[in-house]
C-alpha cells in the first residue's frame, strides 16, 4: 500500500533525523561499492510499510568480497585506511531506538540492508 504523511505522525523529529542518518549510510556505502564496478552498476532504493512497519530497503550489487558478519565493526572496510567507520555509527544509532531495527540479505551477487521502523496505527 501506498506510504502517507499519516504513517509519519509518531516518529519524532529526533527518530527522523537518525533515519535520515542510517539511510544515508546505507547509500552511500551501495554507491561506493558500484563505483568499484566496471559493468553492472546496480543500487535500489524501496520504502513500503509492512506489519505496521516503515521498512527502508537499500539494494546494491557487489563484487567487493566483504565479511557480513563484521560490517559493523568500526574500522571494518573493504576501503583503505580511515574508513569503517559509517556501519558501526549506523549500529549505534540503531541499538539507541528500540523503534529500530536492522536486517540484511545476500541474493546472488545483490547485498540489501534493510531498516525497519516501528510505527503505531
């Protein structure tokens, strides 16, 4: 079903901002990853609601080996020296809500974070 502004009515400024936060690590790190690709440059962005959940998905494609268990680990990077440090901030953003939550999956060669807010109806 289609996302409304009454679906954001509980989620306060402060929440907002640590989204818009988590979301923009997310990002960015899917945007680094196919900048690293010659072909197949692939990044995707869905919002829907789901279980009275606001469920942010960021999709990209990889080539990058990467340890999924470790992503969140400051100083964790498949970069050079003075990154790892996005993921592990996103973390403690996530673990300071408990309206937060956090997924991920691996399909193929696509790699999905997926942030999941709880809102109430």
């Amino acid at each position: 079903r289609k996302i409304r502004m009454v679906d954001f009515d509980n989620i306060s400024s402060e929440l907002n901002l640590k989204i818009c936060k988590i979301v923009s690590i997310f990002i960015d790190n899917a945007i680094d990853e196919v900048m690293t690709h010659k072909e197949d440059k692939v990044v995707n962005i869905e919002m829907y609601i789901e279980n009275n959940k606001l469920v942010v998905e960021v999709s990209n494609s990889f080539i990058n080996t990467f340890d999924v268990n470790k992503i969140f680990e400051k100083k964790y990077t498949t970069k050079s020296n003075g990154h790892g440090y996005g993921l592990s901030l996103a973390k403690e953003l996530i673990d300071s809500e408990e309206k937060l939550n956090n997924l991920n999956r691996i399909d193929d060669d696509i790699f999905t974070q997926i942030l999941e807010i709880k809102i109430k109806k």
